[in-house]
C-alpha cells in the first residue's frame, strides 16, 4: 500500500502520437491513480453497452417456447371449433328426432281414439287422455342412487318418450279389449245358421207338422234349397256328429259361457267330435232327415242346459 501510494503520487506521462501533417506531438501527465479511474470509467462504460446489448438480443430458447405455446392455441382453436360442429349437428339432429317423435305421438293419439269410436268403447270403460293405472311395490337393484340434471332438450325428449310409452301402453289395453271382446262375439251365439233360406217355424207352442194338434217346438226352422251350406252361429268345439233320435244327422257345437248350439236335419255332416269351428265355418248341408217334411235346419241354442229363443240370437247377427 506504501509503495502504491508514493507511485501514486508520481506523475506519468502519456504520449499522444498526433498525425505527422500536424507536425507534432501532444504530451500529458497523469498520475497512477487517475489512470486507476480513467480504467473503471471505462470498464462500466464497456459493462453498461453489454447490458443493454443483451435487452435488445431475444433468446432462442423464448423464440422456441413461444413458437410451441401458439402451436398449442391454434390446434386447441381447431378442436373446440371441430366439438361446436359436432354439437350443432348433433342438436340439428335431436331436433328433428324430436318433431318425429311429436308426430308420432299425434299421429298414435289420432289412431287410438278412432280405434276406440270405432269399436264403440265406453268411453267410462276406457279414457285415451288418461294414462294407464300401474304400480307396484318399489324394488331397488342395489345400486346407490345418483341424481342427474339433463340438458333441457334431453329433458324434452325424455317426457315425449314418456308420452309415446303411456300411448302405447293405451293401445295395448285397447288392443287387448277388442281382443275380449272379438272373442266374445266369436263363442257367443248370433246370426242364421244357412247361407240361404227362410224361417219356417218359430220357437215355441206350434201345430205339429207329423202328428197335428199343439206342441212344443223348442228351436226355430230355417228351410232352404237340399244340400246347401249350414254354418256355425259362433265357435267352439263339436261334442256331436252323427244321428239322434228325431233331429236326423244332428251337429252340436259347445261354446263358451255356457252355450250349446244344434243343428238338426242335414244331409251330411261336416265336421267331427272334437273339431274346432269358428263363427262362420261350414258344418254340414241341409237336408231332410230325422223327423222332417223336407229339407230345412232345426236350429236350437241352449243357455246352462236350457234351451231358449234362438230368434234374439239370430237378430244380433243383424
């Protein structure tokens, strides 16, 4: 420190070479310490320039990271655009579902009431507008319940689901209704049992026509040409096919509710023991056996063993 100090203290000169057309040379004297600070003014001088040479300067490493981060933005931009395509057309397509399932469901609507005037239902016996009765005991199949709150166009579309079930479940008990009652109107007696022909005789006290004088007729006659069609007033089962005293070749047919229907008098018979006829169904050609005056059918219908007035039955066919 002493020895910096006394050089410190001498002065050096510095030596300026000026160009030889100025002739001369300019000559200074700086003393050790003030070369000391001429250093350091430089020295910041040098170390500020290279500070704000590195602002200006971007690094690549930052180029290539922001190079990646909007890579990144635009392809999430074409995903979210490609989702909102996707979403709308997937809206446009419920939408439409959904007017189809509206017309449907009117259309069903429009078909089940026609369906119920036409089968003439009581309308306190079935209501279209009402919703089937249905219940039973709440079971649960063991897994916890989770609430869900659907979009409001799913919510639509489940309720006109809904709709379009109970409809359907209208129809089906509507179905099943004239289902009954068709069968109904198949097993229970009604209409003439020829296809061409006349009443002949009525039911009840009338003259005998072998014999003369009063007696009991416990069927009604129904004459017509030999040989043609005797059909079945209603469905069942033939528990008789063959001869029986006084009513010739006899076909009996047992329905249901208790009726029987008989056929007397024909010429051939049809069908056998045990046959299932429906309503309508031919069963034998008239003829004239038995205790008969020429051909014609002897036509009776029983009720619980009794045998009662065929002509009501013959009327509903009408």
């Amino acid at each position: 420190m002493k020895k910096l100090a006394r050089l410190g203290a001498k002065p050096v000169d510095l030596v300026i070479m000026l160009d030889a057309r100025v002739g001369r040379e300019l000559r200074y004297s700086v003393t050790p310490r003030r070369c000391a600070a001429i250093l350091a003014l430089v020295l910041a001088v040098a170390m500020a320039g290279g500070w704000g040479l590195r602002a200006l300067t971007v690094d690549p490493m930052d180029t290539e990271l922001v190079d990646v981060w909007t890579g990144t933005l635009e392809a999430q931009e074409a995903e979210l655009e490609r989702v909102r395509h996707e979403a709308e057309t997937t809206l446009g397509a419920l939408t439409r579902r959904f007017a189809e399932l509206q017309a449907r469901l009117v259309r069903m609507e429009a078909l089940g009431e026609r369906v119920a005037t036409v089968a003439d239902v009581d309308s306190e016996e079935f209501d279209f507008s009402r919703v089937p009765g249905l219940g039973g005991p709440e079971e649960s199949d063991g897994e916890p319940a989770v609430p869900f709150d659907p979009p409001s166009f799913v919510s639509l579309v489940e309720d006109l689901s809904d709709q379009i079930l109970a409809r359907h479940q209208q129809l089906e008990v509507l179905e099943t209704m004239l289902d009954e009652r068709r069968f109904v109107e198949e097993v229970s007696p009604a209409g003439r049992p020829i296809a061409r022909g006349w009443m002949s005789s009525p039911f009840g006290r009338r003259v005998d026509p072998i014999r003369g004088g009063m007696a009991w007729h416990g069927g009604v006659d129904f004459a017509g040409p030999a040989g043609s069609d005797v059909l079945a007033v209603a469905g069942g089962v033939v528990t008789w096919s063959g001869e029986r005293y006084g009513y010739g070749n006899l076909i009996e047919i047992t329905h249901a509710n208790g009726y029987v229907t008989r056929y007397g008098h024909n010429e051939t018979l049809k069908v056998t023991v045990g046959d299932t006829v429906r309503k309508g169904d031919v069963i034998a050609a008239m003829g004239s056996t038995g205790r008969s005056t020429g051909p014609h059918v002897h036509f009776e219908v029983l009720k619980d063993g009794k045998r009662v007035n065929p002509a009501r039955y013959v009327a509903r066919g009408r």
